[in-house]
C-alpha cells in the first residue's frame, strides 16, 4: 500500500490529484466516467457574482500539443451555485475548492463574504487573478492596475478559507507576485493559469477565436508550469502548490512532485481522456509501488540537481 495522503495546513486530502477549474464541467458532467469520491479534491469552474454569458462564438480552438480557450467565464452565477452545486459535492463528500473572479475588488470580497457561510462545505478558496480572456478583472486588468495585493486582502477580511491565489506568468515577475500574494493573506498558490495565445484561420484570415485571442493550455505548457512550480518552491518551501499546465499523463504527475508541487490539477487532458484523473492517479500508485516509496511526501521536493566540476 501507498499512503497519497496530502496534508497542506489544516487540510487534507487522500491524494494529491485535482482537477483545473474549467476543466471539469460544472457539477456532474464527469460523473459517468469518473468516481469523484476517489479524487483528492475538485476544483469548481470560475464563479462570479453574477451570471456570464461568456464570450461569443467560436472561442475553443486545437492547437499544436494544446489548446486555446477564450470561454470568457460563463456562468449562473454565486447564487446557483450555493443553490444548486455546493449540496451536490457535499452530499458526495468530495473537498471542493472553489475558484472565484471579481470585476473589482469589491466583488472578491462579497463572494468570499458569502462562501465563508458554507465553510463546513467548502476546503478551500481559488482566487482567479490571471483568466486571460474576460474583458473586466483579467489580467491585464489586474497587473496594470497592481491590484493583485488588494484583492487578496479584500478576500482575507471576509473570510477563514484557505485561499490559493491563482497566478500566470502574464502578471509579471512570478516570483515577486507570489511573494506579494503571500505577504497580503494569501496561504497557498496554483501554478499556472494559461498563456495567451492566438490562432488564424489562413483562408478568411480571421482569428480562429471571436474575441482575437485565448488562453493556450496542454502540453505545450507544461515545461513553463513545471519551472515556475520548481522556482517558487525553492523560493517559498512552505508555502502550497497547486500546480496545472499540460499534466497530461503520471509520468508528468512524478515531474511535478519531483518539483515540489503539494497538489496536482488535471485540465485539457480532461477533453482528450475523459478518464485522465484516475489514469494518471493509478500510474502514480504504481510508480510508487515500484520504486518503493510508502509515502507520497518522500517523492515531492526530491529533484536532485547536477553539480558543477
């Protein structure tokens, strides 16, 4: 036996495997395919206060060992979702994570404000501070305006939930922002929101994604992901890693606790292989099982670096 138990401060988790929010659908659309109970956690599509339309379309689009999204955040809204979402995972018993957007600071607080009345239900808050493809509060937004720190800060005063800032590249020096997060109440961080990209259909010569461009995740990030995952734990042992970005199969699953990652979300594999989460969770059993190793916490942090002559 392999003991995949994953403790990150007051919480914990049967294994490290998660799901990237956005991924996954919305409540049970996964459910004829995938036991939830057997996952470590799920991590719910981006809320907002409101309902979202979303963006027009098309805005999904293959691209070379990835994919561009440029969904623009649809959906019902915090209401439906402490209605209608929040009594299906408990009911499951399934730790749920629940990743929230604001258009303003204001808006992160009232919904971490309201979500701390089901903390009993809920493991954990994801701040998303860095969706590239929503005309209000993305990126952009958030980076040229710094507000990173005073979102995070709006979040804390409202609430007693672990909080994961979630961060891309796009907002500058990783590194500084994590630190920044960190400093303004945050307990953990997820490592990496997608990249934005683009793509052109060369016929109409039209961007292949209404809005121009998306958000790029698969494979084609995953080294990215898995650098900035290794930095930021070098730089912040203590704090927890969520770590995303193209973890397509266990074998990349071992890189990233190699890396230090605390837990794993599966994303675009989800499209491809409905079944990717439990793949990957039983190649890491096997792994395990393998090598040896009893304890999940003997693989992570465990990269062992050249020396220099």
């Amino acid at each position: 036996m392999v003991d995949l138990t994953t403790r990150i401060g007051p919480l914990r988790f049967k294994n490290p495997i998660t799901v990237a929010s956005g991924t996954f659908g919305v409540k049970d659309e996964y459910a004829d395919y995938v036991d939830y109970r057997k996952l470590g956690a799920v991590i719910a599509k981006t809320i907002t206060l409101h309902p979202r339309k979303g963006n027009p379309m098309p805005r999904i689009c293959e691209t070379p060992a990835g994919m561009l999204n440029a969904i623009g955040l649809q959906n019902k809204g915090l209401r439906d979702f402490v209605e209608d979402k929040i009594p299906y995972f408990r009911k499951r018993k399934i730790p749920l994570i629940v990743n929230i957007a604001g258009e303003s600071t204001k808006e992160f607080g009232i919904l971490a404000k309201e979500l701390d009345r089901y903390k009993k239900s809920i493991a954990a808050l994801e701040l998303n501070l860095s969706c590239p493809n929503i005309e209000a509060g993305g990126v952009r937004a958030i980076r040229e305006g710094r507000l990173i720190t005073k979102t995070i800060e709006a979040v804390r005063k409202e609430t007693q939930l672990f909080i994961f800032a979630k961060l891309s590249p796009e907002l500058g020096d990783v590194l500084e922002t994590a630190k920044e997060a960190i400093r303004a109440g945050a307990d953990g961080l997820s490592l990496i929101n997608t990249i934005r990209g683009m793509a052109i259909h060369i016929e109409s010569r039209k961007p292949r994604l209404a809005v121009g461009t998306g958000g790029l995740s698969g494979p084609a990030i995953r080294p990215i992901a898995l650098r900035y995952v290794y930095e930021i734990k070098q730089a912040l042992p203590r704090v927890s890693v969520i770590a995303s970005g193209g973890i397509t199969t266990w074998q990349d699953a071992v890189e990233f606790l190699i890396a230090g990652a605390d837990l794993l979300a599966i994303g675009t594999a989800n499209f491809v292989n409905p079944r990717a989460t439990l793949d990957i969770l039983e190649g890491l059993k096997e792994y395990c099982l393998k090598h040896h190793i009893k304890r999940i916490g003997e693989i992570r942090g465990s990269l062992v670096t050249h020396r220099r002559s």
